[in-house]
C-alpha cells in the first residue's frame, strides 16, 4: 500500500519564491525532487493530490501539470492514470556512467598531448571489413597513437579509417582523435555519431610497454565505430586504458541539492 507523506512533512518543504526569475513549475519540481531526495518522499509514496498541491504552494493545476510532467520525465516518479503519482524505487539498470575523466583528458589540449606512432596503409581484413562495411581487400588508413597526460601515457590508442583523399578527416585524425572532436563539440568534424562500448581487458606486453605499466594488468579498451552524414562507418579502432588510471562513476536516485 502506498505510503502517503504527513502534512507536517509537507508543511517543512520550500515554497515558492515570487520574485524568482525561475518559473514556479520548475521550482516546483525541484521542490518535489528535493523532498525525493532527503526522504520525506519516499519509493512507492503516492504524491499529494493535484488540488493538494495547488493549496499548498498556491499555484494553479496548471502548473502542477507542468511540474509532474518534468518529474515524469526525469524518472522521480510515476503518473497511474486514475490512481495518481507515484515516487519511481531506485533503478540500477537505470545508471548511466559519464565519461567525464575521458572528456577532461580529450579537451584539455594545454596537458594531453598525442604522439603518432604509426600511420600506413593497409587492406581490410575480414573483421576491418565488416566494421566499416567494405569489400575484403579495400584499403584502409591504419593509425597507433599514444595519449598522454601531462606526459604520463593514458591511453594507447589504434584506429582504421576508410580510404578517402577527398575527406579532410585523414589528416585532423593524424594530429587528434574522432573522440576527441566529439567530446569538444568541434563544428570541424564530419562525424555525425559514434557506437561506443567498454569492457575489461589485460593488457598485452606490447601495451604495457607503452602505458608504462606492470603486467599483468587489467585495462579497459574502449571501442569506437564513428559515423558520417550518410550513415556510413567512417572510422573504427579502440582506446586501451589501464585500470588504475580511469574510473566511471555515478548516483542512482535524485541527487540532493
């Protein structure tokens, strides 16, 4: 049975501020989130009613409207039709991990630096191939990179690009990686989008050689399948990171402000 929060709860709540620049549905629903958060409104409580709502904060059913439905879309909480709004329970499947330390290291150009080790022409092997959906044998641009921050190695970098002279983005990749245009939001890339995967790996003697790590060691490979206007893969390869180095975090439930 749902819990219904006590009046007293409600009456500790903020009210809304007049004389905000903010408008009052957004304050609301920051209200509402904000009683989520410190747990006077808990999973599985059923809100207050529309016209409790209005009566409470002296707004109008409007606004109430307005305020659910930013909740209901944020994931806080649940609207049943005919038996009301519910506080959504935590979700672990819900968590979504940010690549912030990723971004930090690829937009901050005064401490990371990229070292070319590699550039050549290859053909497309059977894997290659299906990748970047081209025949077996089609020529591809191969590309070694070391990443480094503040001239320590943070990622060991291998990427195939299609074969194209008539494409600016042989020669950005060669100074910068695809990664990098997107996380900087750089109007210069011809990438439309881009797959993105993690998983756990070990790395090899020949990366651990230029990450300048022991072995063994768990690392994390990131792979990457860009894409252009066309919906055509463009680009495909993976970043190898050790383990030590990059973490992914994150909260599942309202943050409290």
């Amino acid at each position: 049975m749902a819990r219904r929060p006590t009046n007293r709860a409600l009456e500790r709540s903020s009210s809304i501020d007049r004389d905000s620049f903010e408008p009052a549905y957004a304050q609301l629903a920051n209200i509402l989130r904000q009683s989520v958060a410190a747990g006077v409104l808990r999973p599985g409580d059923q809100l207050p009613s529309e016209s409790q709502l209005c009566q409470r904060y002296g707004v109008s059913p409007m606004t109430v409207r307005r305020a659910m439905n930013i909740l209901v879309d944020q994931g806080v909480v649940t609207a049943e039709q005919g038996r009301g709004t519910f506080v959504k329970p935590v979700a672990m499947g819900a968590a979504t991990f940010q690549l912030t330390e990723l971004q930090n290291l690829f937009s901050d150009p005064a401490h990371t630096a990229v070292r070319l080790l590699e550039t050549r022409i290859v053909t497309a092997d059977e894997r290659i191939a299906r990748k970047l959906a081209i025949a077996i044998g089609q020529r591809t641009i191969y590309i070694r990179r070391l990443l480094c921050m503040d001239g320590v190695p943070a990622f060991y970098h291998r990427e195939y690009l299609i074969y194209d002279p008539k494409r600016p983005i042989v020669e950005s990749e060669m100074e910068v990686t695809a990664l990098q245009h997107l996380f900087s939001g750089s109007g210069e890339t011809i990438l439309k989008c881009g797959d993105l995967s993690i998983e756990a790996t070990i790395l090899t003697a020949e990366e651990a050689g230029l990450l300048q790590a022991p072995q063994p060691l768990a690392a994390f490979c990131l792979e990457h399948l860009f894409y252009d206007f066309d919906d055509k893969p463009i680009s495909w390869g993976w970043f190898i990171g050790r383990s030590d180095r990059l973490r992914f975090t994150t909260r599942v439930g309202p943050a409290r402000g």
